[in-house]
C-alpha cells in the first residue's frame, strides 16, 4: 500500500448525510447500505466528489454492509458481496486508484511528530492526493447505544468476518469508527489488525475524555494501539469536544501513532469558512482530518483551499 506521507492527511466527509441532501432517503437498518445496492452512481459521485474538494482517502459505504445488519432484513448471506460492491464503487471512483506497494506503517502513513497545543494557523503543503479507500468497520449496533451491545463471543465472530470481509474486498485500511466503548473498539481492532491491513481507530465521545459509555478516552487510546490501531482518531463528536479530546490524547499516545479527527455538525449549521477555520487550528496536533455528519465536500474543499493559501 501507498504510505501517505503529506500532513494533515485529508479523510473525506460524510456519505450518509449527503446522499440525504441529494434526496434519498436512507431507512434504517440498512442506512447507506441500501444506496451501495439501489443507487451506485450517486454513491461514486459523492465518493468524486470528495476526491475533487482534496481527500487523501475516502470511505466506502461498508458501516452497515456486514451480515449482523443484513441478518434484520434475512439478507446475511448477501454481507460479504454487498461489502465488496461498496469498495469496488469507491475505487471506481478514480480511474488509476490502486494498491501501489511502499513501506507503510500500522497506520498505513509515514509518521512525523506532532505539536502538542493548537494553533491560530498550522497551514501545511499539501500534495497531489493518493486517493486511497478505507473500509468502515462500525459498531454492530446502533453507535448512539452503547447499551446495545452484545457479548464478546458475538463481537468477536462478528468483527473477525466484518474485517476479512473488508480484506477480502481490497480496502487499503480498515477504519474502525464511531466505537463508543472500549470493549467493542478493542475487539474490532484485534481482528481488523490480524488482517495485516493498516487500521485506524476511531471513537465517538460524550466528553473531550469520555467515550460515549462513559469509558476512559485516554485508556481506549492506549489499549486499541496495543492492540494495533497505528492511527487513533475522534469522529460524529462536536467540533469544541473533538479538538480538546485530540488534544488530550496527544498527551497520552505514543510518538509513531498518528492522530486525527472528523467531527459531526449534526445540531448546528457550520459553513465551510467555519470548519476550515477551525480544522487549521486542530491541524497543529492533527495528523488526519475530515468530517462526519453534515461536513460534506464543500467543507473539505474550504480546508484545502485554507492549506494551499
């Protein structure tokens, strides 16, 4: 694989919440997983869309193609090729998009250090992107209830063939994202690492030192790296809980392991001015960048507009 060796490293932004914006509408519990079977060309598109606006690396619709969701809808033997439909579609969106081999990292990325406090302005030179395709591997339930979770026997089959599904369709890294306990985060994490593909793992907060269940932020962070994350990222959190939790982890996670964040601007209208203000900030400390619900393509492009000025 490709190492990845600009910073900040630019992560797409939503998918569930533009195709919305482009009229669909995503019922649960198949979500964006309906729109990788009934609307292809619209998913691609929106996959072009965030290659255009900058991103380094875009998601593929794969957060509910996995056999525990499709098993809601008596469709769970049909997991593992709508998985490799959504990667293919995400790959088909650049023409020359490829594994290309290169000494990479567990995260994927050729590390650098990284400051410790935020900046008024961390511009950075940003270089043609790589254009490489994650695959999303999100908690089996919904990632708003904690509660939901089932038992470790069922984490534990379930993320084992989530991750070699994803394996097996090709993605470049498996992003482990919007895990909001460590005993979840900790075992999609094991089993997307023994893949042998770089992951990055990805929490949703409640606080700026809190997961969503409550559990220590900085001992998910340490405990998902030993057990392989080479990247460990904030994600679906608000922008001022998402730039003091990186903050936080800055202090706790070891040189080498890189750090990012993609926040959400679900219950606020952020234009692109603003969130690429604020990204620069969070650059200073952030290794990776992008967005989650309601950041879509014009705000990626407002940041990289930001990085090249």
């Amino acid at each position: 694989m490709q190492s990845l060796t600009t910073r900040p490293i630019l992560l797409d932004g939503a998918l569930g919440t533009e195709l919305e914006c482009r009229g669909l509408d995503l019922p649960l519990p198949l979500w964006t997983a309906q729109a990788v079977e009934e609307h292809p060309d619209l998913v691609r598109a929106i996959h072009q869309s965030y290659i255009r606006a900058g991103a380094h690396v875009i998601t593929a619709a794969t957060f509910r193609t996995t056999r525990w969701t499709l098993s809601k809808v008596n469709r769970a033997d049909e997991a593992e090729h709508l998985t490799k439909q959504a990667v293919e579609l995400a790959r088909s969106a650049v023409p020359n998009l490829g594994r290309a081999s290169g000494a990479a990292g567990p995260g994927g990325v050729n590390s650098q250090a990284r400051s410790t406090q935020l900046s008024e302005d961390a511009p950075a030179a940003m270089g043609p992107a790589p254009a490489l395709v994650a695959g999303s591997l999100a908690p089996l339930e919904d990632c708003f209830h904690p509660e939901l979770a089932p038992g470790d026997l069922v984490l534990q089959a379930e993320h084992r063939h989530n991750a070699q599904s994803l394996a097996n369709a090709g993605v470049d890294i498996i992003l482990v994202e919007t895990h909001n306990s460590l005993r979840e985060a900790r075992i999609a994490t094991h089993f997307a690492r023994a893949t042998g593909i770089p992951v990055w793992t990805s929490f949703i907060l409640k606080s700026p030192t809190e997961l969503l269940n409550g559990d220590s932020l900085e001992e998910a962070a340490r405990t998902v790296v030993k057990f392989g994350a080479g990247a460990v990222l904030i994600n679906c959190t608000p922008l001022h809980i998402a730039a003091q939790a990186v903050m936080n982890m800055s202090m706790h996670v070891p040189q080498g392991i890189l750090l990012g964040v993609y926040p959400n601007a679900h219950d606020e209208t952020l234009s692109p001015a603003e969130f690429a203000e604020w990204a620069i900030k969070v650059s200073a400390i952030a290794d990776i960048l992008g967005g989650c619900c309601g950041i879509g393509p014009e705000h990626l492009a407002a940041l990289k507009s930001r990085l090249l000025s």
